[in-house]
C-alpha cells in the first residue's frame, strides 16, 4: 500500500508506539478472513497481529479518504465509548463528520428524516457495535474502512486495519495515525512533526477526568492564597549571638532557669 515509497514508510518511533498501545495483541478467537493477518499465537491462545500490515492498511484507507474532495463526505462513527472521544479529534483535525454515541437507524437510507446523510466513505471503530450503519452503507454502495481484531466479521468491510480494537490506547492511536497520515498526505504538515499528541485521542473516565479538574482547582486556590506562616511569641528577645551568656533570671519569674521561691511560713491561727 506504501508503494515502497520511503515517505509512506512507518518509521522506528511508529512501530514503537504500535507496540506501546497494544494494537498487535489480537484476541482468542479468529475469523477466517482474518488468519492472514496473524503472525502467530502465543501459548496463552491470544493471536499476535502483524504490524507491519497494519500500518500498509492504516496508508491504504488514509489514501481513500484523501481522494475524497469533500471532507465533509467522510464519516467516522463510533458505538463505543471507548472510541467516541477519537472520532470526534479526527473528525475536527480532518474535517469530516462524526457519529459518536447512539447511531439513529435510517441515516444513510431514509430521507424523510433530519439526520439523513449520503457519505461517500464510512469508517468505523468496531464491525459488531456498528453493525447497523454498516448494513445501511451496503444498501447505497458505500465503501466501509474498519477497525478489526482477529475476531471481527468482515461482513460488509472493503478495507479491513487489523488492530486491537478493545483497548483504549490501540483504539486511539489508529485514528490518530490514520489522522495524521490524511494530513500529511493533504500537504497540511510536514512529515516530520505535528503538534498534536495521541494522548488527545485516548478515551477518558468522566469521574477521573472530574478528579483531576477538582484537584486542579485546589491546587490553584491554595497557590492564589499563599502560604500560611506560623506566628511566634513576639516576647522571646532576638539575638544575633549564640555563643553568648544567658541572660540573669528575671526578679520573681516562675518560669525554667528562674531562682527558686523561699516557702512562706503558715501564719499561726489567733488564739
């Protein structure tokens, strides 16, 4: 798919971050249609994906959606949670339109309704969850590019990536390549650097996400008040010297280092 061009090449610091994110660790089951996708299985029964046709597939279906004129008639949907926060990234870095969350039956068939849409491309983040949107795209001739694990029906898939689509990071760098292999492809970046971290692309918990913010905003409150400073007795005497004397005790102190007081005699009772 990379035509053997050394541009389209995925370099050290990619296959690195493919290993880092746990897209080559399949799943224990494996579809037919899938087996040439697999390197090996390991003794516990998960099926390693080769990476290296990952990324050829992962140019290829950035190669499509570059063809398409209008970026608007690319669709990213995504079912799950976990990929919902990518569609939506790699929806604004591209341009196209996204679906995240519940799919409304209808979109790509029914015209009466207000969310219909005539794509040109669809990509989705798993073939099970968004299997509804698939089956309308096979009903009006829409290519389908597909995130797929070793497991996955390619019922209706034209351009299957092999990845690990059940964890979190893997989910989120695909589309974060395949973001920006589109953008380099457009001449929107170079092909050395882009600002953007995968880390933007990660699903994130709402309750750790409101952690941080609330931990945050302590952290800030504290530093715009200052910090507290404890006061000491003002009646202590400063001195610069510390190898000089003590000073004498004070006339009647009860105090420690004061002169002991003489006991007073019990007045005897008036007879």
């Amino acid at each position: 798919m990379s035509a053997g061009l050394s541009v389209l090449a995925a370099t050290e610091d990619d296959y690195t971050k493919l290993l880092m994110a746990q897209t080559h660790v399949g799943a224990r089951n494996i579809n037919w249609q899938m087996k040439k996708y697999v390197y090996k299985r390991k003794p516990d029964g998960f099926h390693i994906i080769n990476i290296h046709k990952t990324w050829e597939k992962m140019v290829l279906a950035a190669r499509i959606i570059v063809a398409i004129e209008n970026p608007q008639d690319v669709c990213a949907i995504s079912g799950r949670p976990y990929g919902q926060r990518a569609v939506l990234k790699f929806a604004s870095h591209i341009g196209a339109t996204a679906v995240a969350g519940r799919y409304t039956p209808g979109t790509f068939t029914n015209q009466i309704q207000r969310a219909f849409k005539e794509p040109r491309v669809l990509v989705v983040t798993d073939p099970r969850t968004d299997h509804q949107p698939i089956a309308e795209a096979s009903y009006v001739n829409i290519p389908v590019i597909a995130i797929c694990d070793t497991d996955t029906p390619l019922r209706y898939v034209d351009v299957a990536i092999p990845a690990n689509n059940k964890s979190i990071h893997s989910i989120g760098l695909i589309w974060w390549l395949m973001a920006r292999q589109v953008k380099r492809l457009r001449g929107s970046i170079t092909y050395d650097a882009w600002d953007v971290m995968p880390d933007l692309y990660f699903y994130r918990d709402p309750e750790e996400a409101e952690k941080e913010e609330r931990e945050q905003a302590a952290l800030a409150a504290s530093a715009d008040a200052g910090p507290a400073y404890q006061q000491w007795d003002s009646a202590v005497p400063a001195t610069d010297d510390w190898n000089a004397a003590p000073a004498a005790p004070v006339v009647g102190a009860t105090g420690f280092g004061a002169a002991p007081v003489a006991a007073v005699a019990p007045v005897a009772a008036a007879a």
